[in-house]
C-alpha cells in the first residue's frame, strides 16, 4: 500500500513537470526534472516488486512452518529498517523487519512464528526460550539438519548480545537464551568455547 501511494505520487509529479515541457520545448531545467522523476518511479516500481516478492517468499515459508506444526496460519507484515521482530497475537500477525542479514530474518521469523505456535501472549524469558526452541523445529522444516539449525540460533543470540539489542521488552536474555539452548542440545558445543565465554561467560563449556 505505501509503495502504491509513492507511485501514484511520483506519477503525479511527473505529468506536472512534464507538461510546461510541452508548452515550452527547450526548457533543459524542467526536462532534467521530468527525466529524474521517470529514473525515480522505475526504481521505486522495480523495489516495490521485490518486496512484494519477498513477502510472497517469506508468508510461504510461515504457511510451510505452521501447516507442519499443525498451528493455524499467520499473515507476515514487512517493516523495513528494523532488525527487530514481533508477534501480535490478536491479529495472528508477524512483523519482520528486513533490516538484517539473511541468516538474521531467517531466524528472527522463524522465532517469531514460535511464538506463535506456543500460543505466547506475554513476553517473558521462559517464553523466548521456547520461541527459539520452536525456532529450531522451523528451520528443520525448512530444509536444515538439526545441527545447523541449533547453530544458526545460537549464533544470533550470540550475535545480538554481541552487537546490542536495539529490542526493549522485558523478555529477551540472550546469555541465558544461549544457555538454555545449549541444555537442550549438549551434543552441539560450541565450535569456539573461548569466544563464547567472553560473550556470555560460563556458557562456551
């Protein structure tokens, strides 16, 4: 819908500016104007596309998820320049923000969807435990071996305390997420205990 109206608008600007064009051939400070506006809507049209793309691919990968998990479906919601996530219960919805790499919105969908399938209404620690232990589930049903799923999860929480969390609910411990994945998979250590020791100590074995 936002990219609809950013269309609709740089069109509308494009007739304005082009129309004394006509009126008046030569003016080159109007031309140049009219000819950025069109370079301005095809590029807004092409990123519009492949963001709806996108959202196609992601909404199909939480489909496959919850038809597997026997959850009923969500519908996934884009918000760009975030890294974060959220899960609305009410509305059976998914924000995921594009901000992140891909391994980032892999996990962080696959995390918010979780929630999800757990039913979780609040966000308590518990709660975010079980949302990556769901996480692991997902990215299994997506095509990864058990091992690189655990990985992939570890990693990002990892990751996100490393770099700082921009998230500011009460729920989220990443050092005793990590942890807690690591009970639950203890036949996954950690490829670098020393590193994560320093990141989260007494976690890397």
């Amino acid at each position: 819908m936002i990219c609809w109206f950013f269309v609709a608008g740089l069109r509308l600007a494009a007739f304005q500016v082009s129309r004394p064009v006509r009126q008046r051939v030569g003016d080159n400070a109007r031309t140049m104007r009219t000819a950025i506006l069109s370079v301005a809507l095809v590029t807004l049209v092409a990123g519009c596309a492949s963001m709806a793309a996108y959202q196609a691919e992601q909404q199909g990968l939480a489909d496959q998820a919850t038809a597997a998990l026997g959850a009923s479906q969500v519908t996934v919601l884009l918000k760009g320049n975030t890294r974060t996530g959220q899960y609305i219960r009410l509305s059976r919805t998914v924000e995921l923000g594009t901000a992140s790499d891909e391994a980032g919105k892999t996990w962080l969908l696959a995390h918010e969807l979780g929630h999800h399938v757990r039913g979780h209404i609040n966000t308590y620690l518990e709660q975010e435990m079980e949302a990556n232990a769901v996480a692991v589930q997902i990215l299994q049903v997506w095509g990864r071996s058990e091992e690189d799923a655990v990985r992939l999860v570890g990693n990002r929480l990892l990751s996100i305390r490393t770099s700082g969390s921009t998230l500011t609910g009460k729920g989220h411990d990443w050092c005793a997420e990590f942890a807690s994945l690591r009970s639950h998979y203890p036949q996954y250590p950690p490829r670098d205990p020393a590193k994560v020791n320093t990141t989260c100590p007494g976690t890397g074995g």
